[in-house]
C-alpha cells in the first residue's frame, strides 16, 4: 500500500533494538555535552550531530529531499557550533570575558556565603 504507517511513526523499519539506540543516542549526547564546561561540552554534541547526520545522509530508507534537507541542517548546526566556539575564544583573547566571568563568580560565591550567614 501507498499510505503512511502510522504504527511505526511513518517508518518503513520494525523498531528493533538498533533503531531505538540510534533514535535517543543524540540527545543523550547533547544533555552530556550541557552538563560538561564548554568549550569540553562543545566535543559530544559536535560528534553527535556529525554521526546523526552522516547515518541519516547514507541511510537507504530515506528519500533524496529528506537526505539534502538532513545535509543542509547537519552543516548548518555544525557551522553554529564552529562559529559559537571560534567568537568565545577571540572575545576570552580580546575582551577580557574570562576576568568577567571570574568577577561574577567571586561575587555568586560572595553572595551564597552572605546567606549562609545571614541563616545562621
């Protein structure tokens, strides 16, 4: 039949252990690229992204459109990550951002031990 089906979400694969892995894989990959200090965080989610796009581009099941759509979306978020990663690094050299940052914290740490104060 020609219709879309809707017990598997439009997929034409049984959902088989390979195929729920390869679904939550990359976003397991971006909470662990959140949770790590960039520009450390940038590395999972750069790979993840990259992998998720590159098994989508050569993945026989999908149609020609979807591949370039999946292709345009994989350089367009890798471009961001680059692009992100390249103007914190020139702002930490020319701006100063690191001393602003660490000004912050000082003053975050002098706050909480205020209030560990004030409680007490």
């Amino acid at each position: 039949s020609s219709g879309i089906n809707a017990e598997y979400g439009g997929s034409k694969e049984i959902p088989d252990w390979r195929n729920l892995t390869y679904s939550v894989t990359p976003s397991l990959l971006a909470w662990i690229g959140v949770l790590l200090h960039s520009p450390l965080g940038y590395i999972p989610v750069t790979v993840g992204l990259l992998t998720a796009g590159v098994i989508d581009i050569a993945w026989a099941g999908y149609p020609p459109w979807f591949k370039l759509l999946r292709s345009m979306l994989t350089i367009g978020a890798l471009s961001s990550i680059f692009l992100l990663f390249y103007v914190k690094y020139k702002a930490e050299k020319t701006l100063g951002v690191s001393k602003s940052i660490e000004g912050l914290k000082e003053k975050y740490d002098n706050w909480k031990n205020d209030s560990k104060d004030n409680k007490e």
